[in-house]
C-alpha cells in the first residue's frame, strides 16, 4: 500500500471521507476528528511526513483545490446520503482548516499555503463562474481566527514577503486580514511595514489605517502614521476622508491633540470637497460630507480631550475662512453634549456680537451660506440647530446681531430642509411667542413675517401653529399683533386669496373682535381688519397676468383685476366702517390712524384708493373739516373759538375740532351753536 492510499484510509477512519471530484464528507465532529488523527500520528510518527506529503498532494490539483478550500458536506447518521452546509444547518470546516488544528500538521501546513498562495492570486473559483471567490482570497480565509499558531513568527514573516510582490488588490486583503491572523507578539514588526506603505502606497491608505487602528503601535509609529494622512488630506478622495479623519482623531493623544485639530482645520477644505465629489456625481448618498462629519462627530463624543482642543482653538481664532464650514458644524456637535453646552454659548456670543477687541466672526449671511451649502449636513444636526437658534432668540433683542443670526438660521433652514423640520421651527417659534418675554416674541414674530414673505407656500401648511396664537393676542402688544396678523394675511391671501377657508376663519374673527365693546379687543379687531386689507388689496395681489389668454401671442396684455380679491377687499373696508359708526371716536381715530398709513406706505390698488376717497375721505370731511369764515361765525358766540395753527394764511378749510370735543359739550358751547343756527 503507497502513503498516499495509507494517509486516505486514516483521515477516513478518523471521520472524513475523501470522494474524487466532490467536496469532503465530514462524519464525526470536527473536535473528535482531531483528536484521532492526532492520537493516530502519535502512534505512528512517521504519518507526520507522509500525512504532509499527501496534503501537498491535494493542494496541488489546480482544478480542484476549491474541494479542500471550501466548508465539506455532512454526512447523514446512516451514511446513505451527504448533505452540502447551507442555510440554517451547522457551518462545517474545509479540510485544510480542519487539518490546521492538528499540532503535528500545522507548520508544514501553513507554510505550503503561503506558498500557493501566489500562485493563484487572480484566478477564480474552479467552476469558471466570475462571480466565485477567488482561490488565493480562500486561501487567505484559512489562516484567519486560529485558535492558535505554532510559529506565528514564520507566518507573520512569511506573508509580509508575500504582501511586497503581491499586486494592490491582493495586497488589500492580505492587510485586512492581518490583524484576524498575527499574534500579538507580532504587532510591533506589522505595524513598521505598514506605516511605510503609507508613503509608499497610498491608494491602500484605507485598509492600511483600518489595520494599524486594530493594532497595538508604538506612538512613534502613530505619530509617523498620523503625518502621511495629514499630508494626504488634500489630495484624498472624498469617500476617504471619513476613514482618514476617523483615525487621526482616534489615535491622538491628549498632548498632539491641538497640533493635529490646526492641521486637519487647515488642510480639510470641506467646500472643495463636496464640491468636487457633487461634480462627480449626482447621486445624493454619495455625498461624502455627512460622513466626514459623522466621522469627526464619533470621535469628539467618545473623547474630552478632543473637545476641549478643538473649542479652544475655535475660540482663539478670529479669522474667517474655509475651516469656518467646519467649526460650524463642530460647535453644534458640542453643543448637543451637555457638559460643553455652556462654553459652546460663550464662544458663540464671543464671535457674533461686536467685541471691541475682535470684528464679528459669524455674521448671518455666513449661516445663511452654510445651510445652503449643506442642508444634508445641518439635517443631521438639526436638534442642536434650533436649540442654538432658540437660544439666541432668549437672549437678544430684536434688530441685534444676535436675533438676526437666529432669524437667518431659522429662515435659511426652513428653506433648505424637510417637512419635519419645517414643522418643528414653526411650534418652536409659537413657544416662544407664548413665553412672555417681550424681546423673545419680537423676535419670533419677526421670523414669522420672513418666512410668511420668503417662503409663503411652504409655511402655509404650518399655518395652524400661528392660528392657535389668535386665542392669546389680547396678551400681546398691539405691535405684535400686527406681525401676526401681517404673517397670517400673507398666507390667506395666496394665489389672490382662492384659499377660502383660512381667509373666511380670519375674517370672523377680526369682525368678532370689532364688534366687541370692550377697546382692547376693537384695537385688535382694526389692525387685523388692515392687516388682511394690506395682503388683499396691494397691486401685486390684485392684479394677475392674463396667462391662458396669452399664450401663443407675442404681444403683451395689460394686467387684469382680480375680481374676487377686490370684493374681498372691500368687504373688509365696509366692515370696518360700519362698525366704526357705532364706536368710539378713539376707535375711528385709530381706523383713521391704520387706512392712512397702509395708503401712504403699501401702494393699495387704485380702485381700492378710489373706494377710500368716496367713502372715507369725503365723510372725514363733512364731519370735521369746515371753511373759516362760516365756523367763525358759528363759534363766536361763545367767544373760545378761534383760528390756530395755521400752514398758510389763505388757508380756507379748517379742522373742526370742537365739534367733537367733549369738553365743548361740556361748556354749553354746541347748545349755542345750535340756537344760533336755529335762527
């Protein structure tokens, strides 16, 4: 009997069945598999040599090394049949892992696949298919997660031989699979090798870092590592960046922590980035720039030392520029961390009120710019985002620096973002609204009217937010209500007011107010009245192109008047005059006080101005203008009346104050008059 058949009929006996051109059969348990053979060999040393000749045997058929590389069959418990590991059936070992736990095997074992394994770098699974795993990448699987290694030594030497000759893909796994396969005894000869490749090979920078970050290196080393990705920072690919950020930030130590954060702040254009990346491509989720900051977020909550470095340097740095994107976006990271949120707020305040030491740093136009720039990025972000925005409304005045950068933030994110976050800027403004504090709801009223006027169709679904603030207005003063009510007129009045629903509940309402006896809420019922009256009746409401009759012709039309919208109009106009005639004079003196100012500052249409000077100007002046002549007359009788204030001195009508004047009531001086014109 030759070795070859001896060596068969052992490894049979001991539960494996070798069948020519099929996969192994396994019939015992793997442990209980090694356990014979290893017993059978101590019986017989020389099985060592013959076993390990025969094993080269195997390995040595190009076309079906796949058999003794791949998870062998199973055996059924009468031996009838075989059945291939799929599923949800226990995973088997191929033969040659299973032949690797064997002591007396392994070295010789080992060595002979390190050296096959160039052999077959490129080819493809024995049945042709493209798809296969490759027979060296098999190879490779075997020697990963021993339970242990003899001569970790060899191994370890032996493949970083291989990894020098290797072509780059190959070179790829070999790395990957380093940290599964060397001892730890091992680390400090690895990582030398691999922080050369770094200079040497950089198109395999990822996989590299990705080994060294699961080693156990020198600080020289790491230092050395960290040196070649910063100077490669700027010629990376954009989907290496997160990687490359990821392990300059997890590998620094307290005391490099500063010098690397100014490195990577100066080198790390995220503008030119993403840029160039949306060139490329424009496929949103290959955008690179969510993970970069994904990246750098990961490592500053996991550690302080990170976060207290980069604050400081942000808060030492006076300067505006392309590291600015990337502050941003880090302060809002920190802020989310609530020992930081603090310090965040004073470097915040620092850099965007006017500090006599330092110009202003974040102005609004830069938040405005930024969220532009990376909606995806300030999504992610969002949280962090309003809780900033909301501070800054609680703490500035309205027209100070620092309620115009939350106005930007809120507007530019309100445009820029999605429903979700369009709907939790508009309650977060309602809240603040309702707080009380007077700077705090000027300021939220205020953003109110910038998204009313800049993004009109997409608050207008949110409108119910700033509805609910109707059922509070009597807390408010008579200014804010008027912002309110100008926000809620832009949105009724869309599209020439065709929404009739929000205009018609706006409608009863102000004419609940206006008929109600008490002033305070007759004050609230004018200025919402003019408020609609200043969306509905303006001349770029009123007024819409003739578009379908227009189409296909090359002249122009004039514009055309929106008949619905000027009914509306003056519904309103009739509304508020007739209630006036049963008020108060301080009531018509305000109506007086809100027509002449939206007249004077708004452009009403012109058929509108026409109603107001047939129907208001005219009753103004038969009630309390008259001509000097016929009102001195009048007058002198009592002898208190006379001429005063005039512009000119041929001036002939005269504002009749007296006649409504209570205190002229009050001397007798209208019983006079009209005796007197009773003669």
């Amino acid at each position: 009997m030759d070795s070859s058949q001896r060596c068969r009929e052992v490894i049979q006996t001991c539960g494996v069945e070798l069948v020519d051109g099929s996969l192994p059969v396994l019939h015992t348990p793997s442990t209980l598999f090694r356990y014979q053979l290893n017993e059978a060999i101590r019986n017989n040393t020389d099985l060592v040599d013959y076993m390990g000749d025969y094993l080269d045997e195997l390995l040595s058929e190009h076309d079906a090394i796949s058999l003794y590389l791949d998870p062998m069959a199973l055996g059924t418990p009468d031996d009838s049949a075989t059945t291939h590991v799929s599923g949800g059936l226990p995973q088997t070992e191929s033969l040659v892992r299973l032949m690797l736990g064997v002591d007396a095997l392994q070295s010789r074992l080992v060595a002979t696949l390190v050296d096959k394994f160039p052999e077959y770098i490129g080819d493809e699974g024995t049945d042709g298919d493209a798809s296969a795993t490759k027979v060296s990448v098999k190879i490779l699987r075997q020697l990963r997660w021993l339970d242990y290694v003899l001569d970790s030594g060899a191994l370890t030497e032996k493949l970083l031989e291989t990894l020098g000759f290797v072509p780059p893909d190959m070179q790829r796994e070999i790395v990957v699979a380093l940290p599964d396969i060397i001892s730890d005894s091992d680390n400090t000869q690895v990582s030398k090798v691999l922080a050369s490749m770094l200079k040497e090979t950089p198109e395999l920078m990822l996989p590299v870092l990705d080994t060294l970050g699961s080693l156990d290196c020198a600080p020289a080393l790491l230092q050395e590592a960290r040196n070649s990705v910063i100077s490669h920072l700027a010629s990376a690919e954009p989907i290496e960046l997160p990687v490359l950020l990821r392990f300059l930030l997890q590998s620094v130590s307290t005391d490099a922590a500063a010098p690397v954060i100014m490195r990577i702040r100066k080198r790390l254009d995220v503008d030119s980035i993403v840029l160039a990346s949306r060139q490329r491509s424009t496929l949103a989720d290959q955008s690179p720039d969510v993970l970069i900051f994904d990246a750098i977020a990961t490592s500053l909550r996991s550690h302080k030392h990170l976060r207290d470095a980069w604050l400081k340097i942000i808060a030492s740095d006076a300067n505006v520029g392309p590291q600015t994107t990337l502050d941003l976006v880090v302060l809002l990271i920190l802020h989310q961390i609530t020992t930081h949120t603090k310090r965040v707020e004073s470097v915040l305040k620092a850099k965007i009120d006017i500090v006599s030491s330092q110009p202003i740093a974040y102005t609004p136009a830069l938040f405005e710019s930024n969220i532009a720039r990376f909606p995806a990025v300030f999504s992610v972000y969002f949280p962090a985002l309003v809780s900033v925005s909301g501070w800054l409304i609680q703490t500035s005045a309205l027209g100070s620096q620092g309620a115009r950068v939350a106005t930007s933030i809120l507007v530019s994110a309100f445009g820029a973002m999605g429903m979700f976050q369009r709907q939790e800027i508009s309650g977060e403004l309602a809240v603040h609204i309702g707080s009380g504090n007077a700077n705090e709801i000027d300021t939220a009223a205020h953003i109110y009217l910038e998204l009313a006027t800049k993004h009109p169709y997409e608050l207008r679904p949110f409108a119910v937010f700033i509805k609910g603030l109707l059922d509070y207005v009597d807390n408010l003063d008579i200014t804010h209500v008027r912002t309110i009510f100008d926000t809620l007129g832009i949105l009724s009045t869309l599209a020439g007011g065709s929404d009739d629903s929000m205009f018609s509940d706006l409608y009863i309402f102000v004419r609940k107010q206006l008929s109600s006896v008490f002033p305070k809420y007759n004050r609230i019922g004018v200025v919402g009245t003019v408020s609609l009256l200043r969306q509905l009746g303006g001349a770029h409401t009123l007024e819409a192109a003739q578009a379908d009759e227009c189409a296909g012709s090359s002249m122009s039309q004039a514009p055309r008047v929106n008949i619905q919208a000027l009914r509306r109009a003056v519904q309103l106009l009739e509304m508020l005059m007739d209630s006036g005639r049963h008020q108060s004079w301080t009531f018509i003196s305000m109506t007086y006080d809100e027509l002449a100012h939206i007249v004077e500052t708004h452009g009403l249409h012109q058929q509108l101005l026409t109603w107001l000077h047939e129907n208001v100007s005219s009753k103004f002046a038969a009630q309390f203008l008259g001509d000097v002549e016929d009102l001195n007359q009048r007058y002198m009788l009592s002898g208190h009346a006379s001429v005063a204030l005039s512009l000119d001195d041929d001036e002939a009508a005269v504002l009749d104050v007296f006649n409504h004047n209570d205190d002229a009531e009050a001397s007798g001086l209208h019983a006079a008059t009209k005796r007197a014109n009773s003669d």
